[in-house]
C-alpha cells in the first residue's frame, strides 16, 4: 500500500519589487503562510527592512529553540553585503 501526500499552495502576488521581481505570500493547503513557517523553524530570517518585522515573533522563537541556522553562528546576509566587509 503507498500513501501520497498531495499538498496545494496558493500564492498572491502583492506587486514587484526596485528590480521588478514578483513580490507575494504564499500559503499551504492548511492556510499557515510558508514564510512564516520558514522563519519559525529557522530556515529563513526576518528582513525587517523589508517585512516591517511581521516575523519577528517567529524568528524570536526560532532564536529561542536554536532551530535552523539558529543552531550556530552565522553573519546576517544585508549585513555580510555591505560593502565595508569586502
């Protein structure tokens, strides 16, 4: 006997960003937005200067679990960007 997982994701596109990109949330079949999954479990961070912080709560607990990249050192990438470290 095999058993499939079959899940849907829905994606709205919000707008583009400064290099004309699509912009959008996406969503799992049970209505939890990926990102935020994504932050939660320490597999993406929280840009703020993009988000505004709506996933700071879920990085805070990512921090706090040590989940993810969380479970060791790392420097941010905007931070490792800046032209001052090359």
């Amino acid at each position: 006997m095999a058993f499939y997982l079959i899940a849907r994701t829905t994606c709205r596109i919000l707008g583009n960003d400064r290099y004309r990109r699509l912009v959008g949330s996406c969503y799992r079949a049970d209505g939890a937005e990926v990102a935020a999954w994504m932050v939660r479990h320490g597999h993406a961070l929280d840009w703020p200067q993009y988000s505004q912080g709506v996933y700071a709560a879920e990085e805070a607990a990512a921090k706090s679990n040590r989940a993810g990249v969380w479970r060791g050192t790392f420097v941010p990438p905007w931070q490792w960007r800046k032209p001052s470290r090359r």
